[in-house]
C-alpha cells in the first residue's frame, strides 16, 4: 500500500499510545474493520499543511455518466485546494447503473484499494454491508471530518447510516421521498390518440399501456426499471403505495406501514408481490414491455426516445426531462395520490469508505472541506464560472451559452451524495420553483416516517443466508418481477421461488430479523 504522510518528530511509544487509544475508542461492529483507519505512521493529521502530506490519488467509483469537463475541473479543484489537501489527483470512475452492482462487486472481492464508493438503500448497500466491504468511520470522522460528523448528529443520519452503532456510509443531506410517477410521452399520445385523463390506479396503467401499445407504433411501450439498474419492478414501487407497504429496499423484506408493529414479511410471499409479477407477466406476453428488459444496456431507453412510458420521480418531474430526440414532450401522473409512503432514509444517496482505502483519512478530509467552505463545494459540484456554469439575475446557476442539459460538460453530474443543504444551490434543471414545490409535495398527509428508517443490524451470523437469499432473488425473483415464469402460472411460479428461499435458510433469516426489529422500535 502506498505511503500517505510523512510525520516528523513522533516516537515510537507515542505511536504505540495513539493506536491503542483509537483501538479502545472504537465501538465497531463484530464483523467489520475496527476503526482505526491506517497506522499512524502513514494516517494524515487533522490540521496538517502541504509540507506535512505526501501528494495522492484518490480513487472513486459511482454509477451514471461522466461528463466531458470532469478530469479537467476535479485536476484545477485539487490545484486550488492543495494546501489544504495535497490530493495530487481524485480519479473519478463512472460505470452504467445496470453495470455498477457487478463491477463493485468484483472489486470489492478482489481486495482492491480504491477510497470511496456510491451506494444507497436501493443500490448496492445491503449487499456490501453484509460483505464487510465498509470501512467504520465514527473514530474517522470525529478527526478528519468533525463538523459533517456533527452534521449527522443533529439531523439524525448517524442512527440510519449505522451498522451496530458504527458509522459506515456518509449521506447526502436532503429531504426527499422515492414515492413513485409514471412518465409517458405527451407528444406521441397528443399525436396517436392516447387516453391519458386517468393514471391513478395500476388498472388505469393497464388500460393506458394496452391502448398505447396498440396505437403508438415503433417502439416500446414499457420500460420498467430493470434497465436502469433498480434492484427490483417499478411496478412493485407503484404498489408499495396501493398495498402502504413499506419500500424498506432491504434483503426484499418489508411490512404494513398501517401495522402497529413493524411485523417483517418476505415480499415474495406478499400479494403485493403476487400482484407486481401478475401484471408484468401479461404485459410481458402481450409485448408491452420488451423481452430483453433484463439484459438491456440502455439505461436512458426513455429520454433516447425507445420507451413510450417509465416510471420514476416526482423531483425529475417538476425539475424537466431532458430528451435526446427532437421534439419529445413529457407529461406524468401520481398512481394512488393519497397512499402512504414512506419518507426516504437518509441511505437513499450515500458514499461510502472502502474497507482496504488506501486514504480513507485524506477523502474524509475533502468531505469536511466541503461541508465548511462554501467556494470549495460550488466548485467541486458545479465547476468554474463562466466555463460550466453562470448565474442568472436571480443568482440560479444556468448552463454557459451552447450548452444545455444534454451538452452539459460539468453541470449536472450525478453528484447526489455530496449534496449539502447549507450551500446547495438551484442549477440547471434544478430551479428554484421545482424545489419549492417537490417540498410542498412532502407536505402531505400520507407521506410517513418509516419506523424501520435506519434499520441496519450486525447480520453476521447469518451473512450466509442473506447471501443465499440475494442470490436467489437475482437469479429467480427478478425473473418473476420481469414477467418471466418459464411456462408456469403465477401462482405456481411463485411457490417454487418461496419453496428455494426457505430451503435457503429463509426461516433463520425471519426470526433474526424480527428479533432485531423488535429491538430497534422499543429503543
């Protein structure tokens, strides 16, 4: 591994001492790292200057695209801010969302040193978290990055980001519910007839997509989440809200949010899951959504004009879609308006630490320094002004003349778990007017807090199971959500997946659960 710091004028009883100290202060979980970060010899020290810390190279990975200004912007960022940091380098890695569960995995596996991952409560956390592929940072960060430490505290994200009391993801700081829209294509209903004057129901989705299927020639009419990335069907998301079950987005658990206890069930044996594979199966046979939705590479099918109709987010709805066909319009509608819905956790968009970092100290450290200096954050997140941004009369942050959301070079990234409240700023898409009412929109009677926000126990003694479960719900629950049965009837296709969950361990994996929710609600 490769040597961070020079530390001048430190004996070796006093590196003994310290690393003892943060040995007997740590409170890790059983199964992960214990929370020392590096050794002494090589950790940087808060308050350290230029002279003190060899120059390095941060190594980052997240899903979505990069844009073409980013090596250009994060090089002049490091130059700016090298007497603070010293980060010669933060090599920014960016893999397709249907590609990125694999490719992390595969590195995680492999023990390789990269610093800093994404991940979320609908991406990859769960299954990271029972590899033991996070590194625990509350002795860290009370270091290297003590005012977002202290952040965390006063707005709760340290319980929901917190395996066994240990700290092990750093979240973004922002409200915000996943209660799923359905997207479709104004221009081409206007243009074909489509009915779209009810979107309420999954039956009014139904009708919806049938009548469009068979007006709306050459394309998809369907696309329902798989190609993106999402762990499982848009159309269970839809019925989360019809059912008020709660999207716990964990291991495929989840219970009544109307219950007055959080009594967990496997969703495979839900009829809301019952119901999700129900309709995708029919609209699988009737080509309503592709063959391939499985294997699809194309995580915009939408916006690249190939896909009648999605679901996704109320925020994107008011913030605007940005289409790569010409003379593309979109419209939405909110299926069961009124039902309940859970509040995202603060795990929604999240980074994490690699548990082999080679500089978890330093990646901490441009953490906290974008959380104390203002100037540092808005160029780290939206560039240079004049080059990838400028300011209208009402100080939003807009795309530099020739460019807009589809030409952005910088503006616009997928920055999402580094996003403070404190200095986040309207930008693009992203106008004032469209954040106002999104937070009009959580307003609403029937969006709740989960009692299970934050629920994320040490599962050690029973990380083979989980596995095992994860694995089989890669390999047969998404078929199923896909629409998949391999010639068998619903019914039947679904208690041979329920029958391999429980020869899986599935009981053992329920009567921990449980227990742990027990605990974690009468806190």
């Amino acid at each position: 591994m490769k040597k961070k710091t020079i530390l001048h004028k430190l004996t070796a009883a006093l590196l003994t001492g310290t690393l003892l100290l943060s040995l007997l202060t740590g409170c890790g979980a059983p199964s992960a790292p214990s929370d020392t970060g590096n050794s002494p010899e090589t950790a940087a020290q808060p308050g350290s200057t230029a002279s003190d810390l060899e120059p390095v190279t941060l190594k980052l990975w997240s899903c979505s695209d990069k844009y073409a200004a980013q090596d250009e912007i994060l090089a002049k960022f490091c130059e700016k801010y090298k007497d603070q940091l010293n980060i010669e380098k933060i090599e920014y890695n960016f893999v397709s969302f249907g590609d990125y569960e694999d490719k992390m995995t595969s590195l995680v596996a492999g023990g390789d040193n990269f610093d800093g991952f994404f991940v979320a409560d609908w991406m990859l956390y769960s299954k990271m978290a029972n590899k033991g592929a996070f590194l625990p940072l509350d002795s860290l960060m009370q270091q290297y990055a003590p005012t977002l430490y202290k952040a965390y505290q006063d707005n709760g994200s340290l319980t929901a980001c917190s395996i066994d009391g240990q700290l092990v993801a750093l979240p973004w700081v922002q409200q915000k519910s996943s209660k799923p829209v359905v997207f479709y294509r104004k221009d081409l209903a206007e243009k074909y007839g489509v009915n779209v004057s009810s979107l309420e129901t999954i039956e009014d989705l139904d009708a919806f997509l049938t009548e469009a299927h068979e007006k709306v020639p050459d394309i998809i009419t369907f696309e329902s989440g798989f190609p993106r990335g999402n762990t499982y069907s848009d159309v269970l998301a839809i019925l989360n809200a019809k059912y008020e079950m709660d999207a716990l987005n964990y291991h495929m658990l989840t219970f009544d949010l109307n219950s007055d206890k959080a009594s967990l069930s496997p969703i495979e044996q839900t009829d809301m899951f019952k119901e999700a594979v129900t309709w995708m199966k029919k609209w699988y046979e009737e080509g309503i959504v592709s063959k391939n939705e499985l294997s699809e590479t194309d995580t915009k099918m939408f916006e690249n004009g190939k896909t009648f109709a999605k679901v996704g987010l109320m925020g994107d709805a008011l913030q605007g879609i940005v289409f790569n066909v010409n003379d593309a319009e979109y419209g939405f509608a909110e299926p069961y308006p009124d039902g309940k819905f859970r509040m995202d956790s603060p795990l929604n968009n999240a980074f994490a630490i690699n548990k082999n970092a080679a500089n978890p100290e330093r990646l901490l450290m441009l953490l906290e320094l974008l959380n104390t200096d203002e100037e540092a954050y808005d160029m780290f997140m939206y560039g240079i002004e004049g080059e990838t941004y400028v300011k209208d009369e009402n100080g939003a942050l807009q795309y530099p003349e020739g460019q807009d959301a589809s030409t952005s070079v910088y503006l616009g990234w997928f920055n999402w778990p580094f996003v403070r409240e404190q200095f986040n700023k309207p930008s693009g898409r992203i106008t004032q007017e469209a954040l106002d009412a999104e937070q009009e929109w959580l307003k609403k009677d029937n969006f709740v807090v989960s009692p299970l926000t934050g629920f994320n126990p040490d599962t050690s003694t029973i990380k083979t199971e989980l596995a095992q479960r994860d694995q089989l719900y890669d390999e047969q629950g998404k078929l199923l959500l896909a629409g998949i049965t391999s010639g068998d009837d619903v019914d039947t296709a679904i208690q041979k997946y329920i029958d391999s969950q429980k020869a899986a361990g599935l009981d053992k994996i329920m009567n921990f659960m449980q227990e742990e929710a027990d605990k974690y609600t009468t806190k």
